[in-house]
C-alpha cells in the first residue's frame, strides 16, 4: 500500500529572489511537502527506523531554504532533488513552495510554485 505523508506549510525566512532587496532582507516562505511511499513494513512493525523520519524531512527542507536562489522553480527542484537522495522507499514527492507578500507592486498573499515528481 502507498501511504502519504505531508508536513504542511513549514515557515522559514530566507532570502530568495531577483531583486537586491530580496536577497538583502529577505522574505517569509512557506513550504509544503507530501511523500507518497510503500510504507507496509513500518506500519506493522511499528518502527520509525523503516519509515520516513518527518524530522530528517525538516531538516532537508530546512537546509535547502538556506541556500539563496533567484526563483522558486530553483528552490523547489532542489527540495526534491535532496529528499529522493535520502529516502530510496519515495515513490511520488509534490513540493510547493511559496513566497508570502511578494513585491509585485500590489497587494497578494503569496505566490507558490508547485513541483511533482
């Protein structure tokens, strides 16, 4: 069976952006993940050790945001790129990621980029 796992929107300030300002001040983002995997052993043995560890995804979530990119397709690939790399038992990873009050001259509540793979 597939079972999904999904920390949801995890905040962080970091400093993503194309302009100067934004990588100077910085910017509040929100980052959702939700990891589909074969997780039948860690069901029944009830053993963190054979499942996803959502503290490792944290952190990798974490250590991606630190890392400054001019856009949100750059980030989000590299949030991916990183949880693939650590948990072989993934089979389908959605990432969105979104910047909160963006300046784009008017007012919006974020905007996000979504990645599936």
């Amino acid at each position: 069976m597939i079972y999904t796992i999904t920390l949801d929107e995890m905040e962080f300030k970091a400093y993503h952006g194309c302009y100067d300002l934004e990588k100077l001040v910085g910017n509040r983002f929100l980052v959702s993940i939700s990891l589909d995997a074969e997780l039948d052993e860690a069901a029944h043995a009830d053993d963190v050790t054979k499942t996803i560890n959502y503290l490792r995804v944290y952190a990798i979530v974490a250590e991606c945001m630190k890392q400054k990119s001019d856009i949100l397709e750059n980030v989000t690939l590299r949030i991916i790129e990183a949880l693939y790399a650590e948990f072989p038992l993934l089979r389908h990873v959605r990432a969105t990621v979104s910047k909160l009050a963006p300046p784009l001259g008017g007012k919006i509540r974020k905007v996000s980029v979504t990645l599936c793979r």
